[in-house]
C-alpha cells in the first residue's frame, strides 16, 4: 500500500507551554499532525479550529493525532512535549 503525503511528518517543534502565544510554524504550515510527549501527562491545547480542550493523560512515547496551535502551560502537566507536522 502507498504511503500518502500527508500521512508523512516533515518537521516538528519542542514547545514551551504557553497560555498567550500560539506555535510558530513554519510558512505554509498552520497546525501539527501530532503531538509527541516524552512524559505522561494532561495537555491542554487549542485545537486547528479554535476548539479549547484538555487532554487527561497523555501516554509518553506516542504519537498522538492531533491538530494544535497552541499548548497551554495551564492545565499542562506533561513534559518533553513536541509538535509534528
């Protein structure tokens, strides 16, 4: 079977948790495809369409299929958190 493009990670970011400021991509790129954390934890996030949601206890050492712009430091308990796109 055919890996397709956009199933493909091309870059990523190590975030510092932040209330204010969204991520900084990468021209061209708006949101991740995946949020990796090196430490289990809660991430809290705003979501590519602005949704604001906690997530309880995120397995360390997965790739987690999600789409953020921003990680928030309150609410965020995990650690070592990247950002795929």
């Amino acid at each position: 079977m055919a890996q397709r493009v956009d199933d493909v990670l091309t870059g990523g970011l190590m975030v510092t948790p932040d209330d204010e400021t969204d991520l900084a991509f990468p021209r061209g790129t708006t949101c991740s495809k995946a949020v990796y954390v090196d430490g289990a934890g809660d991430v809290a996030a705003v979501m590519a369409d602005g949704t604001q949601l906690l997530f309880d206890n995120l397995a360390a050492g997965v790739f987690h299929r999600l789409s953020v712009v921003r990680i928030f430091s309150t609410g965020t308990t995990a650690t070592g958190i990247k950002v795929l796109y």
